[in-house]
C-alpha cells in the first residue's frame, strides 16, 4: 500500500478533466447537492451519463458533501480505494492459494502498473476502483466460504454465512460498475484453480452441477444488471449502430492483442484509442489465431499448469463486457478496462516466473532481481503516465501525441482553450476534430458556441444543426440553438429549442434559466418565474438565475421577494455588477434611497463603465439633493454614450423635480 500511495501521491494536486468529469461531480447538481432523499432516489433511478452505478453516484456525493468542490479530495479517495484494493489483492490470493511471495508481487504489479493510471487518476472512474473493491470482498467470502465446505468441523450456519456476504458483496460491486457481471464464471474458474473444487466426491459423482447451482444467484444478479445496463445505455445513445458484427468481432480480436501488449510494455497509453471502423485483415487473423493458440495451449496444460489456464481464462472472461460485441462509446479499447481483467495475467505471469525459481536455486537471484526490475520499470512508466492526467491539457495533447485520428482529443482539447479565453486556439482544434471527423456533434457544437461568443450567430447556426443531424438528441445542442436564435430575437424558435431540451433532460438547469428569460421577453412573466425556480431546483447555488428571478418578480411589483432573490444571487456571486444595480433600484423602490445607492456604488465599482448604473446612482443622488454628484453621474453617462438623449435632458434640468428612475429589470 505504502509503495501504491507514493506512486499516486502526485494526484492530489491534479485538476478535474474535461472528460466525463462534469457529468460526474464537478458540473452535476444531484451530486453537489450531497447525500439527501431526493438525491438518492435519483442515484437508484436515473441513467444519467448513459450507466446506472447508484452505489458510484453515493460515493461522489459523499465526498462533496464532506471535501466540497476540490478535485484534491476526489482524487485522494480514489487512490486510498486503490491502494486498499492492492492490500486486498495481496490478502486474497494467500488466502486462496497459500503463496505468500507470489500473492505479492501480482499485487505490488497490479498496483503500480501504468494501466491502472487512467482508472486512479480519472475522477470519473471512481467506478472502476470501487467496483473492483467489492470485486475483491466477493472472491474473499467465497474462498472462506468454499474452505469451509471442507473443512472437518464443518458448519452449515458459517457456511451460509459466508456465501450469504459473498452474494452481499457482488451485489455492491454491480451497484458500482455492471463491469463484475462475469463475476460468476471467474468464481467457476476459481473451483478448478485453487480451490481444487473439481475433484470427485466420494460417491464418485463429479461436483460440477452442484458448483454450477451455487453460482445461479450471481448469475439472476448479473442477468438483471445486464438488463439495466444495455437498456440505460441505449437510451443515453451510448449504444452505436454504425458498425457491423463483423467489424465489432474483427475489433474485439486484435483488442484482446493489444490488451495483452499493453500489459507486458505499456507504453504510449491514451485516454482514448479512437475506434478505426475496419481492421486490416492481417491484424485480424494474426490476433485470432494467436488468442486460439494460447487457448488451447491452456487448456492442454491445464492440469500440468492450472494457473495459467485460470489467469488466462480469467482476462479473457474478464473483458467479454467490454470487447465491444456490442460497441459502446467510440473507443476501440480502453486501459480501465484492465482493472479486474489483468488480475489474471499477472497471475499467470508471476506464477510462471515463480516456476523458473523452484527449477534450481541458480535461478532464484536472476527471478528475484527480474522482478525488482519489473517493479521498477513499471513505477516508473506509471509514475510518467499518471502526469499526463494533471489537467485536461496535458491529458489531451498527449492523446494527440501517441494515437492518430484522435478528433475526440482535439475537440476536448480545445474546449479546454477555450474555457481559458484562448478561442483562436480552441477554433484551430475543433476545426482539426472536424478534418478527421466532419460529423463529430461535440466538435460541431463547440465550434458553433465559440462562435455566438464572438457575435457570429448566423455562422454559429448551421454548425448547431448540422450537429443536430449527427445526435438529435443532445440537450446541450438544442440548448445553443435555442440561445442563438434569442440573440436573434427569434424567441418563438428559441423556446421551441429550449422545450427540447428540456424534454430530453428535465432537470437542465440552464435550459429551464433560459426558457425563462425567453418567456420574460414575452411579457409571460408568471411563465418565467416557475422556470427560474425549476432552474434553482436543478442547480442549488445558480446565482444568474436568482437574478433573473428577481428581475421577473420586480417587473411584476413584488419587490421584497425580489429584493431577497437579488441578495441571493450576491451571497452566491458578490461580483456581479448587474445584479447589484437592479438590487439598487429594488431598493429605491421600497425608498431605501441610501441602501439603493451602495448598491449603484457596488455596481460601478465592479464595472465603471456602465451607464445603466450610472444614470441610476444620479437619478438617486438627486433625489437626495446631491445635485453635484448626481451632474456627475449624468456626465459619465454621456461620456459613455453621447447619444443618451435622456441623460442629456436630465442634466440640463437638474433643477426641476419629478425625474424617473431608469429600470434594469429585464432578465
């Protein structure tokens, strides 16, 4: 564990990534909102992110509720799971197969493998190391539960027991990931190798049936996750159609090769290894003939060597839900895919090494310092690896680096950019995303968002629907075009896009703000004041849309609960200068004149050129006969903008009474 945790220390300082991380925790309201009623009626219900894991969603919002919004205690627990899944490892199989040593060095290998990188230092796979956590707990409680089959003082009681928390445990680490849905076939190929299970009962019957029997509660189990599974993620559209049986069987056999590869030297590790569509025939023949050699190698040897027929058949079984027999998501494969399946490589491999010590003792200082080697090297490639995760930058231009065709790298990459002001950069990536891929919905999207940033609706538009085309139904894009065409004024059209959204994710917050400010332009402001709330609800703590709720309730003269909405909006987000002016002028209208005018004060100080706020600070100045100040305010108005004929008047009759209050009150 010690060895685990100074490996992965550098994590705790690492930020979150642009990958699936919002969706995750740092963009998700359930999650952000902590552990309440509501909160874990949805982990057990919703298919948010296209994958149902309630028990995952739990963990995250534990940890929010308890660390807040830093991705350092995010990043902590994963390695503090990891680490404890290695001392698990280590303890489960000297408890199976009595070898001290060997138990060891799978799991200091297991550990410090570079694979383990992208599930440890990837917030968003907490699934993975917790998942395998309970992984781990099922094996245990099965061997304490078949060891007490055979044991002389056998009790009936103990052993139900234990199969009773195996079954507990299994049921936990679906709840995780539906990654464990192989669980009962692994435990099979544990009775062979080492629980020894096979071997013939007194009578002379085989107990075959009988182990076959114990293992169909975990398959009912896994049966049901399955279910749930494919139905959540066809639903997301995480489930692709576009390739053929053929070229998802082709992909699946040259991936199990590169799985293996992977593991023995594993470099040039990427975040995502994009999916080719077709493999050339020679790569597909000489993956399959080389799987069916090893295969049946194992299975002649079996007796000789069980090991490695059960390692072997351990990592084949392993990633059967994640081959891509039924493609999901864009990749071809994926390093966190070897969390549980490498288990049984390296079993095979250390125990095959182990093999070479016990031919003479000539050998053991050659095995003992091979694997002090191995050890080292792989440190020291993970050590390099898990750096690349620092930040979405890093992650992704390594990604470019060490794969080809990554449209999936540049576009997140990027976003990235362009969350960093650096839009120039960010448009000459999404622009890359598209070369490689001209009907990427993401690439699409971005590049048409950082369009409408810079004014260019009409050019912003078309991308939108072309990305439409792609992915009908992507709440973000619906939710872009819907704003586009209220910077048009085209506000029929923009609330047609936000019911879209809204209809395919009812808890969009922004999409429910934006609806509502839309509605408001209308004139509908009973309309918008339920979206405001229905975007508050959604998101606890969205300062813009207290704002707005409170520019709604003002325009409809209910000024203290507006007055308290734009306090609300300034607990959350003290700097928003807009919100100060228009509590200035809430204010004004309960004649709390000097509060009014701390306010405008606040609001110019955040942003001096405003001619709003400034207008408002003189019209208040002047009507507590502080004429000087108020031709001041006045002036800068018309210094900001000379052709503000109001301002103009206002300061010419300075002396007469009766002037009006310009109001800001529009959302």
């Amino acid at each position: 564990m010690v060895v685990v945790a100074c490996v992965f220390w550098p994590v705790h300082a690492f930020d979150f990534v642009n990958y699936d991380d919002a969706d995750y925790v740092s963009a998700n309201a359930h999650v952000q909102s902590g552990l309440t009623g509501q909160n874990l009626y949805w982990a057990f219900t919703t298919g948010h992110a296209s994958n149902w894991h309630p028990l995952t969603w739990i963990s995250h919002m534990l940890d929010w509720q308890l660390f807040s919004a830093h991705p350092s205690a995010d990043h902590v627990v994963n390695m503090v799971i990891h680490a404890l899944n290695t001392a698990l490892l280590f303890a489960v199989l000297r408890r199976l197969t009595g070898a001290h040593w060997r138990s060891a060095l799978v799991a200091l290998l297991f550990g410090i493998h570079p694979l383990r990188a992208e599930s440890v230092a990837w917030i968003s796979e907490r699934k993975d190391v917790l998942s395998t956590f309970f992984f781990l707990l099922t094996v245990g409680s099965y061997g304490i539960y078949a060891a007490s089959l055979n044991a002389e003082a056998h009790s009936a009681r103990i052993s139900r027991r234990w199969y009773c928390a195996a079954l507990a445990c299994f049921a936990l680490g679906l709840l995780s990931k539906p990654m464990l849905v192989t669980v009962p076939f692994l435990l099979l190929v544990l009775d062979y190798w080492p629980l020894q299970r096979f071997a013939p009962d007194r009578d002379g019957l085989r107990r075959v049936p009988r182990l076959v029997r114990e293992k169909i509660p975990f398959a009912v189990m896994a049966s049901i996750s399955s279910i749930i599974t494919f139905a959540v993620q066809r639903k997301g559209g995480a489930v692709s159609t576009s390739l053929s049986l053929w070229e998802r069987v082709a992909n699946a056999l040259v991936s199990y090769a590169r799985y293996v590869g992977k593991t023995v030297y594993p470099v040039d590790l990427s975040v995502l290894y994009p999916h080719p569509g077709h493999w050339p025939l020679w790569a597909v023949a000489g993956s399959a003939t080389g799987l069916v050699v090893v295969c049946a190698l194992a299975i002649l040897n079996v007796r000789r060597v069980p090991y490695a027929a059960v390692g072997w058949f351990w990592f084949l079984g392993g990633l059967v839900p994640v081959i891509g027999f039924v493609q999901v998501g864009i990749q071809s494969m994926a390093d966190r895919y070897t969390y549980i399946p490498g288990i049984g490589l390296l079993i095979a491999i250390v125990w095959g090494a182990a093999e070479l010590m016990d031919l003479g003792p000539r050998f053991k200082p050659i095995a003992g310092g091979g694997a002090v080697l191995v050890s080292g090297f792989l440190a020291f490639l993970c050590a390099q690896q898990i750096q690349f995760w620092r930040n979405s930058e890093a992650l992704f231009k390594h990604a470019i680096e060490v794969t080809s065709n990554n449209y999936l790298a540049y576009n997140n990459l990027g976003f990235y950019l362009s969350s960093k002001g650096e839009l120039e950069r960010a448009k000459e990536n999404y622009k890359k995303s598209l070369e490689i891929n001209p009907g990427y919905p993401d690439a699409l999207n971005n590049l048409g968002y950082a369009l409408a940033g810079e004014k260019k609706v009409m050019e912003a538009i078309p991308l939108y629907e072309a990305a439409l085309r792609q992915s009908p139904n992507h709440p973000e894009i619906h939710n872009n075009l819907g704003n586009a065409f209220s910077e048009l004024g085209r506000l029929d059209e923009a609330i047609a896009q936000y019911q879209i959204t809204l209809r395919q994710e009812p808890d969009h917050a922004d999409a429910h703000n934006n609806l509502g400010i839309a509605l408001a332009m209308q004139g509908k402001l009973e309309d918008s004041i339920s979206h405001f709330r229905a975007a508050i609800r959604a998101k606890p703590g969205y300062a813009s849309a207290h704002s707005n709720l409170g520019n709604a309730l003002a325009a409809l003269h209910r000024i203290p609960e507006a007055v308290a909405e734009y306090q609300e909006c300034l607990r959350l987000n003290p700097n928003d200068p807009q919100a100060h002016n228009n509590l200035g002028n809430a204010l004004v209208e309960q004649g709390n004149l000097q509060q009014a005018i701390e306010q405008y004060r606040l609001s110019l100080g955040l942003n001096p050129a405003n001619p709003e706020a400034h207008f408002n600070m003189a019209v208040a100045l002047e009507r507590q006969n502080n004429r000087a100040e108020a031709s001041a305010h006045f002036q800068e108005v018309l210094r900001l903008n000379p052709a503000n004929a109001e301002a103009r008047k206002q300061l010419e009759a300075l002396s007469k009474p009766g002037l009006e209050l310009r109001s800001t009150n529009t959302p």
